[in-house]
C-alpha cells in the first residue's frame, strides 16, 4: 500500500462496516473469496485488515504482510495483527489450490523455527500447544518440526 494520509471521514466510514465483538473484529463490507475485507480510498481498493493496521498502528513496511494472529481473514481488530514477511512458496500453492484455506501466509523467523524445534525435540508439547504458542496452524507447525520429529517408537512410548 502506498502511504496514504486517510481523512477523517474516511477513517468513520471504515468503522462503520465493522462489527466489533469480545474477540474478533469483524468486517462487514465486501470481501474477496478468502474472507478478505476489502475497502476503497480514492477510487483505490485495499484491503480492509491493512487498512485497519495503517489507520490504527502505523505504516506497514515495504514488502510485509499484515496477518492475522486469530487466522481471521476478515478480522480487522489490531491487537490481531502482525507484520510478517510473505512467504512465496506458500502463494504459490495456495493459488493452486493445493493450500485450502491457510490462514496466513507468513514466515517464522529463523529463531522462531529454532525455538519451535528446540521445544518440539524436547518432546513434551504436541503440535497443536505449539501452533497455539507460536499462532500459526498445525501445519505449518508440522512443516518446521518434520526433521526433528521423534522416531516412531518415542512418540508411541509417550502415550
Ligand atoms: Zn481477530
């Protein structure tokens, strides 16, 4: 998005199209078919969640992705946003259609999969608790910890 200094009267009618509930924010507007809200500046479409996190936090950085911490397409709640970077090899397959529908398209850092695979090696957390710890689905959870999965009779004797 480039920068864009959003009038005041822009900024009311953007709340407007938004239902606001205990946990997610919810666009009301039009959305694209993955369930992202879509907004118009200026004869300009963007999307809604970018336009919530320019409004409410900032400028996104060049070259970054807007993602949704609740996996939420069409939650536009800025406490459920982050900056991530965009992960091409995920575009890709989800424009094939391999990749239903994959919430966020963004990338761990690299002391983050450290982390995770350190954690998951330790083997007492499930890759659900992980994808819970680190707000990412299972998985993606499962892609990063494959080479340090446990051998099949570990995993069997932990249960
Ligand atoms: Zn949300």
């Amino acid at each position: 998005m480039e920068s864009m200094k959003i009038p005041v009267k822009t900024i009311q009618r953007f709340w407007n199209k938004v239902e606001k509930t205990d946990g997610c924010w919810l666009w009301i507007g039009s959305k694209s078919k993955r369930g992202y809200g879509y907004f118009e500046i200026k004869g300009k479409t963007f999307k809604s969640h970018r336009v919530a996190y320019e409004i409410s936090i900032g400028k996104i950085p060049r070259d970054k992705y807007v993602c949704h911490h609740c996996d939420n397409p069409s939650c536009v709640r800025p406490e459920h946003l982050w900056i991530g970077t965009f992960e091409e090899n995920n575009h890709d397959m989800m424009r094939k259609g391999r990749m239903r529908s994959l919430g966020v398209p963004c990338k761990l850092s690299p002391e983050q999969k450290e982390k995770m695979r350190n954690l998951y090696s330790k083997r007492n957390i499930t890759l659900e608790e992980l994808a819970t710890l680190f707000k990412v689905s299972i998985g993606t959870v499962h892609g990063i910890v494959r080479g340090v999965m446990p051998r099949y009779g570990l995993l069997k004797s932990l249960k």
